[in-house]
C-alpha cells in the first residue's frame, strides 16, 4: 500500500473562500487532501460586479486551484460536480467518480434564490459566478447599444431603464458601477443618446439599503446612490418578472409595471443543491434558506467527521454570535477546521469556533464607499481608498494583485473603463438572410 493511501484522507467540496483556504491551511501537512469542485479556479467573488460592468476581466477575480495549490503536494484538486454521498461507507459521487474520504469538508456555498419563481433568472441574471458577470456584462452593453439604434422613444426608454432587485452590498455596488458607467464614464461614446438618461432603479423590500449596516450608513450611501443617478424604492416587493416587464408593489399596496430589458437580481440565496442532498443523507434539519445547522466545532451533529463552512453553514459560534455569510467568516471557518483537524494529528482538543467581526464595506463608483469596521464608520473617499487596499490585499497571487492595483490607477485617472465586451456568438449572416427571404416569400 502507498503512503498516499495509509494517510487520513480529507476531501474537501467547494474551492471557494472557505473550501480554497481550509486547502492551503493542510497544505504540508500529515493529510492527503483532495479539493473538488465543479469549475477549475476559485472566484473572488466581492469584484464580480467589477466584471460585470467592464471594469475588470474574469481573469483578474479568478485563479486556477491548480495554481493556488501547486506548492502543497499533499493537496490534488480534482474538476467535478459533487452529487451525492453516503455517509455510511464516507464516499462522495462526483460527475467522474467517486472519492473516499475520512473527514469531509463541505463548503458549497450558495444558490441565487427566485422566492418561488425560478422562471424569473431566465430575465434576471443573478451574480455569483464569472458566467453570471458576463452575462450581466452583455446585457448593460448589449442595452446601451440598442438604445442607441432604435428611432421609437419608448422603446429606446425601455433600453435605457435598468432595475436591481435587491440592495444588500451586491446590488448596491452594481447600481452604483451601472450609474458610474452611466453618468461619468460613457457620455460623449455615443452619437445618438446620452447615457447620462438612462434610468436605474434600485428596488428593495426592507425600509432601507443596506440592512445589515447602521442607519446612518445606509442612508449616505443612498446620497451616494443618489449622485449617479439611482433611483432607490425601498418597502417594494417584486410582483412578476417577464420578457420586457418588471411588476411590484409598494408599501402602500400601490402596483406599478416598469417596462425594462435589463432586469439583474441580488435579492436572496439559497444552499446549493448538494447542501440538500447532504442534509437528506445525514438526517440534518435545514434552516433558513435551506443552510445546515453546524455545531461549535462546525461539525454536524452525529457525523463529527463532516464539517460544513461558509453560506451554506448556519452556525452561531462559542460566544452566540451568529456567523454572517461573508467572505471573511469562510476564510475564518476554513482555517479554523483545518487548523482543528491538524490539532487531531497531535491528539489536541480543539476550541469551539469564534468569529472574528473584521467589518464589511460597500462601494458606490469612484470616491464613494461605506464601512462598518466595529470600531469605526466610515464613509467617502477614505472608506473607498481603505475599501480598494482591503481588496487588492484579499486578491489571491502578488500578480493578481499588481495587475488589478494598476488597472485601477489607470482607469481612476483616465475616467475609462475598457472591458465593454459584448460576448457570445453573433447573429449568423447567412441564418438573418434566410429569414428575410422567407418574410418576402410571405
């Protein structure tokens, strides 16, 4: 028998913040480690928003596990779509195969949630991964331009009236990116329009943006918000969503339909899919959007030999703090069973898991941002620049780092953005000649 296999196997699900730094922290260690996740490369996901409108390319929020993992020979990453497993015999069936495993981590993270209308993602694009921002990318760009050719005025409003459901610090930064493109960044590019006259809303059905912050933060940032064009309705809940048409109701039960071909969605999650068929296999209630109850070890209950970390974690630590679903407190939980697991290896107790409040921020354009850092608010062109040296800091690899800083530099001084790359496969000119014949043949 190899040593690879006389050592205890570790099998980690999810190559995001959480599965992707619990992987480097038994990097070296007396484990054999294996990461599996569906796609190749881990995603940052705080910048998509960045790649959704042009201000950054995919390449500059992601990195291959391959490359994250090359110097720790005891971790193999493997590209595959876990589906199943048996918690009796610990194998997890992948698209490719199966894995064994002694300890498994799960960090799967989350789904965008369409609250009972899964029909609605197929007009509004949610943003959580790089597939999402490029679609999101097309759909801004791809409205811009249309505008710009159409003769009729309400179809040309229609065109430029974009709506973000949801404002938490997602739909927020991507209200906020949208009327920088808007209202500094393009004007001047086009003959035919003014992009300054697009109209964005920002729909929320909390009484604020940004919820989870202090009021007085929430309220600059709608100033901010404000600056660039955005117009937030709060106390307004989404009725419908179809082709060309979003539908919603206020506080007052008041309806109103806003006719829009860009409709993008950050209103609420979900547990992945996995997540379900973990909780099904292991016997684990679900809580709020389908998440896992964690114990303080972030083990669940009857298997301590399972972790599960990150969103689709619902775990209140040693001090009853409940654990936001945030970058940060991923990263935390990754470390933190990787560290308790390397403690195992020295027949060590470990602690019960305590969350660590680093704070959050939001950004809104060009010199404007908010933060919540526990022991300070701030908000301006202070918490922008504090917001920039946090992300570039958190940005995996020095040349990811150096590349998206002088990205930045450039693109702050110059008011440009250059990615405005409207992809997918064009119209095909011989399918679009067809089609006029036969109108003419009718």
């Amino acid at each position: 028998m190899s040593e690879d296999h006389q050592l205890h196997r570790v099998v980690i699900i999810g190559g995001g913040f959480g599965g992707l730094f619990a992987a480097r922290e038994l990097g070296n260690s007396g484990y054999d480690v294996t990461l599996l996740d569906k796609r190749n490369f881990h995603t940052f996901q705080p910048l998509l928003y960045q790649v959704a409108s042009g201000m950054l390319t995919p390449g500059d929020v992601c990195v291959p596990h391959r490359v994250a993992m090359r110097r720790y020979k005891n971790v193999k990453t493997v590209m595959g779509a876990a589906y199943d497993i048996d918690p009796d015999t610990r194998v997890v069936t992948h698209q490719y195969g199966e894995l064994p495993y002694d300890t498994l981590i799960v960090a799967t993270g989350v789904k965008h949630d369409y609250f009972g209308h899964d029909d609605w993602q197929d007009h509004a694009p949610g943003l959580k991964t790089v597939e999402h921002a490029l679609r999101m990318r097309r759909k801004i760009f791809y409205a811009f331009e249309m505008a710009e050719q159409e003769s009729d005025p309400v179809a040309r409003e229609r065109w430029l009236t974009f709506v973000v459901v949801g404002a938490g610090p997602t739909g927020v930064e991507l209200a906020g990116a949208i009327g920088e493109l808007a209202n500094r960044t393009m004007p001047g590019d086009f003959r035919r329009i003014d992009p300054r006259n697009a109209r964005i809303l920002l729909v929320e059905g909390a009484d604020r943006i940004l919820p989870g912050y202090p009021e007085a933060l929430s309220r600059e940032a709608e100033k901010m918000l404000g600056q660039l064009g955005v117009t937030v309705r709060t106390r307004t809940l989404v009725e419908d969503i179809e082709d060309g048409l979003v539908t919603m109701k206020g506080d007052q039960q008041q309806q109103s339909n806003v006719p829009t071909e860009t409709i993008l969605w950050a209103a609420g999650v979900r547990a992945s899919a996995f997540a379900e068929t973990l909780a099904k296999r292991t016997r684990t209630p679900r809580e709020k959007g389908g998440r896992l109850r964690g114990q303080p070890d972030l083990s669940l209950q009857g298997h301590p030999e399972i972790f599960v970390i990150g969103d689709l974690a619902d775990i209140t630590d040693a001090r009853g703090v409940i654990v936001p679903g945030l970058a940060p407190a991923a990263i935390q939980q990754g470390e933190y069973v990787a560290g308790l697991l390397k403690k195992r290896l020295k027949a060590r107790a470990g602690k019960p898991f305590v969350y660590k409040d680093k704070g959050s921020m939001a950004v809104i354009g060009r010199n404007r941002a908010v933060g919540d850092l526990g022991w300070a608010r701030v908000a301006g062109f202070w918490a922008w620049l504090l917001w920039i040296g946090v992300h570039i800091w958190s940005l995996i690899g020095n040349e990811r780092r150096s590349r998206v800083m002088l990205q930045w530099m450039w693109k702050y001084f110059s008011h440009r953005t250059g990615d405005r790359l409207i992809t997918g496969r064009p119209p095909s000119t011989r399918r679009l000649k067809d089609q006029e014949s036969r109108k003419r043949a009718a």
